[in-house]
C-alpha cells in the first residue's frame, strides 16, 4: 500500500505512464490532423490527375478502376476509386471532384482494395451516381 499521503507521485507516475500507449500519443500530438491530407475535413475538392487501374490483394482477382486526385486545400494526391460499373467512363482528366473517406479501419483501405483509402462522389459539382444512371448530365468546365 503507498503512503498516506502518496497521492502527488501516484498521478505523477499515472501521468507518465500514460505516454507509454500509442493511442494516447497519438491523440495528444494531433498525429491524426497532421497526417490526414484532408485535415481533419469529411470531404475534399481535388482535380483529376490521371485514371488509373489498382490490382486486388490476395485472393481476389480484378482491376479496380481509380483516379489520381490532387486535393486543393492541401496539394497532396490521392488515389480514389470510381464506385460501380461504368462511373470511370465519365470522369476524364481535369475535371474537378469531390471526394470522401472509405471509412476502413483507422482510416484505412477497405477489403481488397490495395492503397485505396478515398471514393468519388461528384464530379463538375454533379453526382456521380445520377450521371451513372443517366439522370443529369456531366457539365463539361
């Protein structure tokens, strides 16, 4: 048992060791802002750099078709995929989108998708998926 009046080196020793877990570390330093390219933001503008095709991981075969994004609020690129069948053919180079987290675990990729931590949501200021389906039409910029 500590002293009777050990209470100042119990939380001194309690504030020391909590340095010691990484999520803590992590959490105090702001790590998470510093090394997301959106800064903390749920969604980002960015303009299309180049298509591109992302192999699967193990064991799954397939091409994943993505684009290069580079964000304008920091002028980091990222790679976002093109969700469902077809969206990749109405996106072309120098268009501007917007695009969101996948939401994998810790901000990570999702399933077999290798490196890919982003998905398209608009392009021109225009859904993706009303375009898809054929309900509005891509404004060209």
């Amino acid at each position: 048992m500590p002293g009777e009046f050990a209470a100042r080196k119990l939380k001194k020793k309690r504030k020391h060791a909590k340095w010691k877990k990484a999520a803590y570390k992590y959490r105090m330093l702001g790590w998470k802002e510093k090394k997301d390219p959106l800064k903390g933001a749920p969604m980002g503008r960015g303009i299309v750099l180049e298509k591109r095709v992302v192999e699967q991981k193990q064991p799954h075969s397939g091409l994943i078709k993505c684009v290069r994004v580079r964000l304008s609020k920091t002028g980091t690129e990222v790679t976002a995929f093109a969700p469902r069948t077809g969206a990749i053919n109405h996106i072309s180079e120098h268009d501007q989108v917007i695009v969101e987290g996948l939401g994998g675990s810790q901000g990570g990729a999702v399933g077999s998708m290798h490196g890919v931590k982003w998905r398209v949501l608009k392009v021109n200021d225009v859904s993706l998926e009303q375009i898809r389906t054929g309900k509005k039409q891509k404004p060209m910029k």
